[in-house]
C-alpha cells in the first residue's frame, strides 16, 4: 500500500523557502510588556542616587557591549544587582526603555546626560542621534558649547561640524557669551584659522580686544600671544593709526607694539614677514573638483586641484560611471552630484553626496529626484538645491 504521507520526488528538490518578518514591532512591544509587568526580570541597576532599575540580562547583552562584558564577567556573572556609576537616572531609564521599544526623545534639558551615558554603556545609535539633535541646533549663541560638548564625548564628525559653523560665522559668534566665556586655547585656535570667515581683518581684532577686557584682571597678560595671530597687514594704515594703534591695550603692551609696527611697514612695502601668517590672506581651503567624464569610457575618477600648492590630487571616485551630471556644493563641505545618464540606460533621478568633513569622505546615495534629468543645471538658494533642464541643441 502506497504511503500517502511521502512527499513526491518531483518536490524533494525544490529549495527550502526562508520566511522573514517584516517587522520588529510586535517583538519590542513584548518586550515592553515584560519590562513593564516585571515579568522573568533578572537584573537590577543602580545609580548613584541609589534608585533602581530592572531588566533582563539577556536582552541588555544583546544591544549594549558593555551590559555583555559585565554579564559574561565570571566575578558578575551571578549578581542580580549591578552599579551604574556616573550616569544620570533618567538617562539611563531612557536608554534601558530605548532598548526594549528602539525609540528614544533627545532633548536640549536631557542630550548631555544621554552622551554621558552612551559613552559608557557603548550605543552608538543614540551617540549619533544625539550628534544628529545637537548638529540641528547650532546657532551663533551655542555652537562654541557645542564643539566642547562634541570634543569632550569623542564625536568627532559633530566636533568639525561645529567648528566649521563657528568659523563661517565668527562675526555673530563673537557678540555671544560664549566667545567670552571661551577658553584662551579656544580663542587662539578660532584667529589662527585659515578658514576663518570674516568680512575684514578688522573685526578679528576686535574680538580679541573683546575677549581679553571681559575678564581684564587674568587675560590682559596674554593679549601678545593673541595678536600674534591677527593679521594685522591685512586691514588698512588708516584703521592700524586711529583704531589699533589708539587702544589702551595696545599702547600699554610693548609687544603688541610691535606688531602693530610690522604691520605698517608691510603696508608700505618696506618688510615682508617672512614665514608668518600676520600678511597671509585668510583663505577657505577653496579647490577645483572635476569629477567623472569620458576617458577610455565613462569615468568614476574625481580630481581637486588646490591653488595653494597649485597640485592635482585624486580624491574618493564616484559610485557609478555616469556622465551629463551636474555639481553642487552646499555649506562649503556638503557636494552633491546630480542626475545625469550611463551609455545603454535612461537618464538618473540619482544623487550622490560626498561630505568632505567625514575621514575618510565617501560618496552615499542619497534622496532621488523626481524626475529623470541629464543636461541639468543646478544651483542653491538658502541651501535648497535646484534642479533645471538645459535646452541643447543638437545638431546632425
């Protein structure tokens, strides 16, 4: 008698088929109602205001390295309590909830606490969230408290984003009380800049003399390492004589004196500061970028020439090979490469971004256009970028 059960040998060979859920919704409310219910928890942590919270080991290990390392520690391994040290209660209830749920609310009362916390507890999702939330908010009244609090918890790509805010817009910058409450390392690093943005030499300057009378008593005796760094050759023999010249601090300060001195003799022509900064224009770090084109075949190359070395350089190459494209820079440091078409396929909606703050800086995909385009011209207008067909005509 023939079993009815056998499967047919026609369907033996057929590969076995893999279900994936969808989502991970369902298994982060169960979650929830676990942590919530108390339900099968083995694990309590303490701060240091000896409040506590319960959880589940297994759950923690799974998204925070540094719950793993304690919880395969043979000496903790045990425990059913554990201290947290140096990490805010609330803080830590909102990561712990951020593990069971994958959602979090950053805000400017709790983002500081958050990154205490992720630097000990190693969720580099929320690090850069928080980075993400704090790179949102600059504005001149808080960017150089920004910077500290990037360089201060290791986030590196906030830190240079910060920074370069600062120094595209010192000029609001300087007339907020964090300038004045900024360190003198902070201060020196910002003047010395080549990238620093201003409308004239003149107004670094007076920053410095800002600076330095906002708390006389202590910073007076380091104005002379201050104007070391303005470039004083770069103002003009009228404004040295009735502004620079005329302050009190600079009459009373041999030193400053000096430079004040050099710097006239500059304008004249009559001494050149040889290896020095105080007569070399500011300048953006500006470069040439030529990018993609037709060499063999279609090219991914991208090329920068700087004018300062006057050297070509290669630079990160394009994700795909595509030609009738167009560039555009946003913020000085954001490039966007815009549609364009490969030999044998319809025009792109693609766009690719290159960030030249990241190390190393890569190309990413990022939001498609709308449309289809190739021979476009592109442009920015407060920081929205344009997209426009070109009319060609072509001819036979």
């Amino acid at each position: 008698m023939q079993n009815t059960n056998q499967i047919p040998e026609s369907r033996k060979r057929k590969p076995a088929k893999t279900y994936e859920k969808s989502s991970f919704v369902d298994i982060y409310k169960g979650f929830q109602t676990l942590l919530k219910g108390e339900f099968f928890c083995d694990i309590k942590l303490k701060t240091d205001d000896k409040k506590i919270i319960t959880a589940h080991k297994v759950i923690l290990s799974a998204a925070s390295p540094y719950f793993r390392a304690i919880f395969t520690n043979r000496a903790e391994r045990n425990h059913d309590l554990v201290a947290i040290r140096c990490v805010d209660y609330t803080a830590l209830q909102l990561l712990i909830n951020f593990i069971y749920s994958g959602k979090i609310v950053i805000t400017n009362e709790n983002v500081q606490n958050l990154l205490t916390a992720v630097d000990i507890l190693e969720l580099k999702e929320v690090e850069d969230a928080c980075c993400d939330f704090l790179q949102s908010q600059l504005c001149p009244t808080n960017c150089i408290g920004i910077n500290a609090i990037a360089d201060l918890h290791g986030c590196t790509k906030l830190r240079k984003r910060s920074e370069l805010y600062i120094l595209q817009h010192f000029s609001d910058v300087i007339g907020g009380d964090e300038f004045l409450s900024s360190t003198f390392e902070q201060v020196m690093h910002l003047i010395s800049s080549d990238k620093l943005i201003v409308p004239s030499e003149e107004k670094v300057f007076e920053s410095v003399i800002t600076w330095v009378k906002h708390d006389l008593k202590s910073r007076e005796c380091i104005l002379p390492r201050l104007m070391e760094h303005v470039r004083l050759a770069l103002t003009s023999n009228d404004y040295i004589r009735k502004k620079v010249a005329k302050d009190t601090l600079i009459k009373n300060c041999l030193e400053c004196k000096r430079y004040v001195f050099e710097a006239l003799k500059t304008l004249k022509g009559e001494e050149l500061i040889t290896q020095s900064i105080r007569s070399r224009p500011r300048h953006e770090d500006k470069v040439i970028l030529v990018v993609g084109g037709i060499q063999t075949g279609l090219s991914k190359t991208l090329e920068y020439f700087d004018p300062m070395t006057e050297k070509w350089h290669f630079g990160p190459e394009l994700i795909t090979n595509h030609r009738r494209h167009s560039l555009v820079v946003i913020k000085d440091n954001l490039v966007f490469d815009v549609g364009g078409y490969e030999i044998g396929l319809s025009p792109f909606r693609c766009v690719h971004m290159l960030d030249i703050t990241e190390n190393p800086p890569h190309w990413q995909l990022t939001n498609d256009l709308l449309v289809e385009r190739q021979f476009l011209g592109v442009g920015v207008i407060n920081d929205n970028i344009y997209a426009a067909d070109q009319m060609i005509d072509m001819k036979i």
